[in-house]
C-alpha cells in the first residue's frame, strides 16, 4: 500500500461518487483508466478504506494467457 499512497499523492487521485457504493450488497463499479492501469488498484484501495470491502476486478481475456501476468492477476 505505501506505493500507492506516492501514486495517489503523485497524480492526485480523487475517486468520485465511492460514498454511493452500498455496502450491504453487491454492485458494478466503473472506471476509466489510462495507458497505466494503475486506476484499478488505487480505486480498490479507497473503497478498502472507505468501506472494508475487497473488490475484485474484471480484465481482458490476454490477461490470462501471458506467463507472469496470470500468476499476478
């Protein structure tokens, strides 16, 4: 988490509308991201903060088929 805290500082990062996610069931949360997906991992970090919920995310199928990239994700 530390690393994101620089990330979070560095580029400023607000997560709009997060106070609307229920926390009583579940939901979609959509984001945009740049060339750097970094968005997805500081987005999951405020709504651990915020809410203590552990989201999961959905990626591209290309993902999963590139050695070392589908072990992390």
């Amino acid at each position: 988490m530390p690393w994101f805290d620089l990330l979070e500082k560095y580029f400023r990062y607000e997560a709009v509308g997060i106070d609307h996610i229920p926390k009583d069931r579940g939901s979609i949360v959509v984001m945009n991201h740049g060339v750097i997906p970094y968005h997805g991992f500081l987005l999951c970090k405020k709504v651990i903060e915020r809410h203590g919920i552990f989201p999961r995310g959905l990626g591209a199928g290309f993902l999963f088929s590139v050695p070392g990239l589908r072990e992390f994700f």
